[in-house]
C-alpha cells in the first residue's frame, strides 16, 4: 500500500524518534510549536536640531550694519574746521550699497531670533531631518509660509523695530548736517578749498566698492545676540503682513536659523536671502549722487552739504522704504513774500 506524503512524514519522525531514544509523542508535539516572532525595536528618536545660530559671515554682516549706522547717526552738525568735515565725510561714506543691504538683513533676522514663542514654534515643527529640510525648501520658496508660526507677526514687528527707526534717525541727522553747510558759511574756514579734491572722490569711490569691516565690539555683541546670551532690548507690536522684501527675508533667515539649518555651511544657499535688488538700487542712486558732488565740491561747506544730503538724507530714505517706515512729513514751504505798497498820501485841496 502507497503512503501518502503526511503518513511518510509521520513515519520517518517516529522511526528517527525511536533511533535516538525520544518518546514519539514529545518529538512530535515539539515539532508542532509555532516559531518565536522577536518583537520590532522600538521608534528612533527624533534627531535634535543644531542649535540656532546664522553663518559666522552673516554674524560679521549685521554687526558691521549696526556699527556703521550707530557711527553715522551720531554725526554732529556742530563743524568747527576742516578736519570735522573730513571726518564727517569719511564716517558717512562708509559703505557699500550691497554690504548695508545684506547687514541689515542679518540684523532683522537676529531681533526676529529675540522672540522665543516663534523659535520655538519653528523647532517644534523641524522634529527630523526630513522635516527640517523640506521647511527650508518652503521658507526659501514663499516668504509667506512663515506665517503660519506662532508669533510670526510678532518677530516680523522686531526685526522691523530693528531698522526703521535708525533709518528715521539717519535721515534727520543727515538734514541737520545739510543745514549746517547753510548756517556756517558766515565762517572762514568754511569757504577754504578742501584739500587734495580728487584723493577725497577716490576714497569714497574705493569705500562703496568694499565690504563694510565689523567693529570688534559690536561682533561680539552679535554672537551674543544670536547665542541668546543677550537680550536686544527692543519691543514691537505684531506687524501684519505684506512685508516689505527687506522685513521678509529678516524673517525668513530667522526661521531658518531657528531650525538650525543657517550655518556656515549652507551660507551659499541662504546667500538670495540677502538680497534686496530695489533697496541696492535706491542705495547706489544714492552712493551715484555723493560722489558726483563730491566731484564738483570744492569749499568745505559744500563738501558738509554733499554729506549731509546724499551720503546720510538719501541713505536713510532708502532703509526707512526697506524698512516699512514712513518719512516724516516735511514742514509747508513759507508763503511768497508779498510786496506791500507805499501809501499814497492824499492831497487835499
């Protein structure tokens, strides 16, 4: 009689059971236990995000951006001599159009970086890398995404507060210097031919071609800035929406640094942010119209009114439209002078 396949199977067991001197029943019983399943290891941790931080270079950006608007604001319109001018000038021409533009950017990013709720809210959302990636892709697409962060209209408001008022304040020192080229010209040295005319255009010249250097004091102040170990000790109000392209990339780069994403090594792909092709072409209008009185300037007075309006007047006009922030208004011009006439007298006969 044939054995199917199970019988022969039973009966090869039984027979290697029996060989080796096992019980069949056991062996069998043992040959129908279910395999062990291991259980699947636990969920990887989500991967910390670097801490908040910008590129070393943005860092030395915004704090060569603050100096120089602390140094240009302070210009006094109290000239006494030759040398007061020249100093002035120098402080005032100090800059190039794209280097203020891409400091002013890292400087809005830092005071954005001043309000915890929307750091927070930012890492909270970047829990993986994948994640964290694929925000920066969205942050760099639309400037409008990060909108959708708690306390981003917040953060936009400080990085705003950041630079509109210095910009306001740039612009009224500027006409104060301009009304001192008026009110001293009564004064000798005043009138004087300023010295080695084309050596001061060339100097200005080289400085709106140069990199802004960031004073010592003010980079370490940064780095503290960004490392959160010191407050900017500014407050604003929640700034709604559109931003001017200045005010939104502050707060785009201040996302992405909250992500942890804006380091030394995605420099080159951050490096659009700081870009603001309207504002380097208002601040080159500008930097145009300096050197080509310059060029023409001769006496000190005239040098003093160079100063006062293209390199300081002009140049905070521009950051205070970067900014969002409104002019002053300027003051109604005087009503024409009217000629009165003479009283005819009457004669009387």
């Amino acid at each position: 009689m044939r054995l199917s396949n199970p019988a022969r199977i039973l009966l090869v067991l039984a027979a290697t059971a029996l060989a080796v001197g096992l019980p069949i029943a056991g062996s069998l019983a043992r040959s129908r236990k279910p395999p062990v399943v291991e259980a699947p290891p636990p969920p990887a941790p989500p991967t910390p995000a670097s801490p908040v931080g910008l590129p070393d270079r943005m860092i030395q950006d915004a704090a060569a951006y603050d100096g120089y608007m602390r140094r240009a604001v302070s210009l006094s319109p109290a000239f006494t001599d030759a040398a007061s001018v020249s100093q002035a000038l120098s402080t005032a021409r100090a800059y190039g159009s794209h280097s203020l533009v891409r400091g002013a950017v890292a400087y809005g990013a830092i005071a954005a970086l001043q309000d915890k709720t929307f750091v927070v809210a930012v890492r909270d959302a970047g829990n993986s890398p994948e994640h964290r990636a694929q925000m920066v892709s969205y942050i760099l697409a639309n400037p409008a995404y990060v909108s959708v962060f708690a306390d981003a209209a917040v953060a936009a408001g400080l990085a705003q507060r950041a630079l509109g008022p210095s910009a306001l304040r740039l612009h009224a020192t500027g006409k104060a210097v301009r009304q001192a080229a008026y009110d001293i010209q009564r004064q000798g040295w005043s009138k004087a031919q300023v010295i080695d005319l084309p050596g001061r255009l060339a100097a200005a010249e080289a400085a709106a071609a140069q990199d802004m250097p960031a004073d010592p004091e003010r980079l370490a102040e940064a780095r503290q800035l960004v490392a959160g170990v010191a407050p900017l000790p500014i407050s604003a109000p929640p700034l709604q929406g559109p931003y001017t392209p200045l005010v939104a990339h502050a707060l785009q780069l201040a996302a992405i640094a909250a992500l942890g994403e804006a380091r030394d090594d995605t420099l080159d792909q951050l490096s659009p942010l700081t870009l603001d092709e309207d504002t380097s072409a208002c601040l080159g209008a500008a930097k145009r119209n300096f050197h080509q009185c310059l060029a023409v300037a001769k006496p000190n007075y005239e040098d003093i009114f160079c100063t006062g309006q293209h390199a300081l007047i002009d140049t905070g006009a521009c950051m205070a439209n970067a900014a969002g922030v409104s002019l002053p208004p300027e003051p109604p011009p005087p009503p024409p002078l009217v000629k009165k006439r003479p009283l005819r007298r009457r004669h009387h006969g």
